[in-house]
C-alpha cells in the first residue's frame, strides 16, 4: 500500500475526506483544504482548475499514480473518483 493510499483510507475513516471535483472544487475555493490528490486521468480542464485554485491556496496538487476508478476502489466506492481532498482539522 502506497503513502497516498493510507492516506486516503485514514482521512476516509475519519471522515476528513471529500469525494469528486465539484465538491472538491468548493472546498478549495472556502480554503480549507489541507491536501488534494487527483488522479492521473483526469480530464485536462479539470487538472488546470483544481492546480489554479492549488496555487491561490499554496497547496500541491498529489497525483495518484492510477485511474480514477481505481482510486474509486481504494476509497470504497463502486464508481471512479477523480479528486479527493482531505480537510483542515
């Protein structure tokens, strides 16, 4: 299990983690957002939205080395997940 897995499965645990790019979106406009994994094919637009929201909130953008469905898998859920963010305490 790579970093960015335990990571993931942690934050999902304690409930600090937040599904999909819409909602990921609003979370980095509200900065609160204390790091963002996408993973690596996620559609080019949305890629430059989530890195320039990134850059405003001087955060780093993680990419997961796997499809959005397999992030899918590690986070539990039967559909592909393209970007997660795991919130501020």
């Amino acid at each position: 299990m790579t970093k960015i897995e335990k990571e993931v499965k942690n934050a999902i645990k304690k409930g600090k983690a937040i599904l999909g790019y819409r909602k990921s979106i609003k979370f980095l406009k509200l900065g609160k957002v204390k790091k963002i994994i996408i993973a690596k094919n996620i559609p080019e637009s949305y890629k430059n939205e989530i890195e320039f929201n990134a850059k405003l909130n001087k955060l780093k953008v993680e990419i997961f080395d796997g499809t959005s469905k397999e992030l899918g898998v590690i986070c539990g859920r039967p559909h592909p997940v393209s970007t997660i963010v795991i919130v501020k305490d």
